[in-house]
C-alpha cells in the first residue's frame, strides 16, 4: 500500500511540476509573439492575462494540498496516540510536510490576491492583443 500510495504522490508531483514549467513557458511564449507584434504592451500585461484565469496548476495544487494534508494529518494521528511505534524524527518529519504544505496554499493564496489586486487596478480590463475586426489580414 506504501509503495502504491508513493508511486501515485510521485506521479502526481511530476504532473503538477509539468504543469508550473508549462505555465512559465506558456507565458515566455505569449512574450515572444509579442515583442514581435507591432503593437507592443507589456510583459506585466501579459501574465496578468494569462494568470487571471484559473489553470491546470492552480487545480493540481489544491488537489495536492488536499490529499497531502489528509495523508500527514493521519500519520500524524497515529504517531500522536503510539510514540513508541515510530522514530522520534518522524514527528518532525510530519511537522516539515504540513509546514510545506500549509506554504504551498499561502502562496496559492497570495497568488489569489495579485490577480484580485490587478482586476481593480484595470490592467486586466486591456486587451492583450489588439482588435484586429476591420482588418482580417493582421489576425493572429
């Protein structure tokens, strides 16, 4: 059940680290195409556009602070009610991963109230590429 439990946390975290490089390469390309368009705005613009909307990493993140603090909170249970059992480093084992875990969510959090801070400010409001309507030949 270990080895299983493991695998799948393994797998789990590769998706979702797959998924952070995406979103930087994804953000890296929308810079490029735009520092090659004629109409420039900026790479602040740009992110805010693209991290304004919920993504694949925002999901798998809360997924794996779910699952991990469930998993570290009833290990946790366990070696509370029988010390004996266990080493006496895996208490602060389990203390480091809900701490990293509990951290992960902070900065999903703070991540939350950039967006929110940059939805008032308007700069989401502008269009990231420019209304190309009247002139089919410019499309993207």
């Amino acid at each position: 059940m270990y080895v299983a439990l493991a695998v799948f946390g393994g797998v789990l975290g590769l998706g979702i680290t797959g998924a952070a490089v995406y979103s930087a390469w994804m953000i890296r390309q929308l810079w490029q195409q735009q520092a090659a368009s004629p109409h420039a705005v900026s790479q602040q613009e740009i992110a805010a556009e693209y991290l304004s909307r919920w993504t694949l990493l925002d999901y798998g993140t809360v997924g794996l602070f779910v699952i991990g603090l469930l998993l570290l909170l009833a290990d946790l249970l366990a070696v509370l009610r029988d010390k004996a059992a266990f080493p006496d480093y895996h208490f602060a084992y389990l203390l480091c991963g809900i701490v990293i875990s509990v951290m992960g969510m902070l900065l999903l959090t703070i991540r939350l109230f950039v967006v929110i801070g940059l939805a008032k400010s308007g700069v989401l409001k502008r269009p990231v590429a420019p209304d190309h309507q009247n002139k089919p030949g410019h499309a993207d």
